[in-house]
C-alpha cells in the first residue's frame, strides 16, 4: 500500500464531489430533510428529552442511510464506465490503494454531515430540551460510524455492478436485509437468533441514541466496516485478474 497514492484517489474524489452537483445535492438534501423529519416528528408533542433525542437520531439515521448510499453508489462503477478503472489497473497503483483512497473520501463526507449538518440539530436538543450532552455526543458517534459502514456497503455494491442503478440495489438489498433480519429472530433457536439479533442493524443503533456507547454496536460497525472493504478489494482483484 502507498499512502501518497491513496491520498491522490482521496483528493481526486473531494474536488469531484465539490466540483459538480453531487455535493450541493447530498449535503443541500441531508440538511433539508433532517430539518423536515424533524420539525415534523419532533416538536410535536414530544414529552421529554428523552422522546425527542430518540426521535432526532433516528431522523439521523435515515438521512445518513440515503447520503451514504447515493455517494457510494458511483463510486466504482462509473470508474468502470469512463474507462478510468483500467487506468488505474495499468498504473502502479494496488486495489488497496484505490479502496483506501475512496474510504478516506467516504469517512469525510460522512464526518462532515455528522459534524456540519446534522450538528445543528443536537444543539436544539442540548439548549431546547436540556439533553445531557453525554447523549448527544453518543447518538452523533453512532451516526458517524453508521454512515461510515453504510458508505462501505456501497463501495463493495459499486464493485460488483455495471451501473448505478445496481449498485443501489445491490446496496439496499444488503442494507434491508441486515436491518430485517432482527425482526425475525425470534422464530429460530437460540444459538441462531442471537447471531441474527446481532446482524440487525436498528438494534445496535438505538443504543448510541439513548446515551450508550455499546462495545457490541460499535465493534459491529467497525468490523462490518473492514470486512467490506475487504470484500471490495477482493472484487477488484478478480477483476484485474480477468483483465
């Protein structure tokens, strides 16, 4: 791996993002829909601190889930459909390069929603509702890191597809199917409904909502995190060995 590369993709990727719509777009409608959920879910009749902060943070959730997926989402295949890819393959430049630089780029724009956009809307909680701000921090960190695995999930669904559209298919499919699988533990054994609570994304969210910083939540979302991008460089390498 060479870092220098890595930073070139990165740098590539930020003034691309910033360089066209894609990033008025994503963070102009992360910012408008956050306020839409909220002020409709929110301030409306909400009891105490502990209703709105919940309410907030799976506002969050949603949005992230949207802006991370629709980033990610062209990330590599439109390499693929330029023609670059094959560039990048014929320079001296790894798969681990590529997928590192385009992380970095991933885990950036996510901080800056957590930090820039969605920061906002905590500080409401915190002078509004006198939210204790140890559950502010918290439900931002389980924002932050759930963005930075979805973002993941669709690096390795622009891997494997031909076009956008697959890709976000691809993307939500693996999404909705990790965030289901917890509503329908209960109908196996024990040993299987434990490892299918544990793959139900809701459930380790919720925590970071309440004011818990869950060890299980976040090593889900950290490990679920490399195992992607493990998954997406394996892809790419199949795909240079095919030519």
């Amino acid at each position: 791996m060479n870092f220098q590369t890595s930073l070139w993709i990165y740098k590539k990727e930020l003034k691309l993002f910033f360089g066209t719509y894609m990033g008025p777009l994503v963070l102009g409608g992360t910012a408008f829909l956050n306020a839409l959920f909220i002020m409709i879910l929110n301030f409306n009749g909400r009891a105490n601190y502990e209703e709105a902060t919940v309410v907030t943070f799976v506002s969050f959730m949603t949005t992230i889930l949207i802006a991370m997926i629709i980033i990610s989402m062209g990330s590599i295949v439109e390499e693929k459909n330029k023609g670059t890819l094959e560039l990048l393959f014929t320079s001296p430049i790894t798969d681990v390069d590529i997928v590192i630089g385009k992380f970095l780029f991933g885990v950036t724009i996510c901080a800056i929603i957590t930090v820039f956009i969605n920061g906002l809307f905590p500080i409401l909680l915190y002078s509004y509702w006198q939210a204790p701000l140890y559950i502010v921090i918290s439900g931002m960190i389980g924002v932050f890191l759930l963005g930075t695995f979805t973002y993941t999930v669709g690096l390795f669904a622009s891997s494997l597809a031909k076009s956008q559209m697959i890709s976000l298919l691809i993307s939500v499919v693996i999404i909705l199917t990790l965030w289901v699988v917890g509503y329908f533990s209960h109908l196996f054994q024990s040993t299987t409904r434990k490892v299918l609570f544990h793959l139900h994304i809701f459930s380790h969210f919720i925590s970071f909502s309440k004011g818990v910083l869950p060890l299980t939540g976040i090593i889900f979302f950290i490990s679920g995190t490399f195992l992607f991008l493990y998954l997406t460089v394996k892809v790419l390498e199949s795909r240079r060995w095919r030519g």
